[in-house]
C-alpha cells in the first residue's frame, strides 16, 4: 500500500476521462472529493463543457500541462485507447477504478513506463491511507 501512498502524495493533477456533471454519478462524487482534498481534477469528456468549476476536455491530448494521474471511469473495453493516449501525453499514472479492468492495457501502460493502478477506487485509497 505504500506505494499508491507516495503516488497520492507526490501527485497534484489528476485527468478524470469519463467525469460527469451528474452529481449522482460515482465519477463526480469521486472527484468532488479529491477536488476538495486539493487535487487538480481536469474533466476529459467530449459530452461535457464544464464540471466542477473546471473545463472539460474532448481528449486528453486537448489539454495543456502535465498530467500525473489518468483516472478512467469508462466500461472496461474503453481502456485500450485511453491508455494509449496517456501514453502519447506523457501522463505518470494510469489509475482504472473499481470495476475496471484490462489486463493488456495495463500492461502497454507498464511497458511504456507508466505506473498502473486497476479495479481500485481513488478515493477510499486516499481515505484509507492518507486521513
């Protein structure tokens, strides 16, 4: 557990692919709460102009800066290119939440030097290790 930890802790932007205005929504309550943990939260999803104050992205390749986090709240099947774009933008993490899952997606990411968190929620990781 140390690991993800450090990454929480040495981590500052996360890009939420797949984050949603519905404030019923589990992306949304999610990122609400690292938001407010002082997290910079980046919506990516084209369905979207603005979430949480903040604007939303088309791709993760429309946005500016560095991006330490990928957090993918998308259906399983949409990870491969996700992954591939947070390769192409240089992201550090790609972080797959609860439910979330392909094994050879994480294992692009892995080999393209990107640390890979998968079918684990953000947020009870923060809560559990760093409050």
């Amino acid at each position: 557990m140390q690991p993800i930890a450090d990454l929480l802790r040495k981590s500052h932007t996360i890009a939420v692919v797949g984050l949603s205005s519905k404030k019923f929504r589990a992306s949304y309550g999610v990122s609400e709460y690292m938001q407010k943990q002082g997290y910079r939260i980046i919506p990516v999803n084209p369905n979207e102009t603005e979430v949480l104050g903040e604007i939303s992205y088309a791709r993760l390749e429309d946005i500016s800066g560095h991006i330490d986090i990928v957090d993918i709240f998308r259906r399983s099947e949409a990870v491969p290119p996700i992954v591939d774009s947070a390769i192409r933008v240089g992201a550090s993490v790609v972080w797959m939440q609860e439910g979330v899952i392909h094994e050879k997606a994480a294992q692009k990411a892995k080999a393209a030097g990107l640390t890979v968190i998968m079918d684990r929620c953000i947020l009870k990781e923060h809560m559990h290790l760093l409050r």
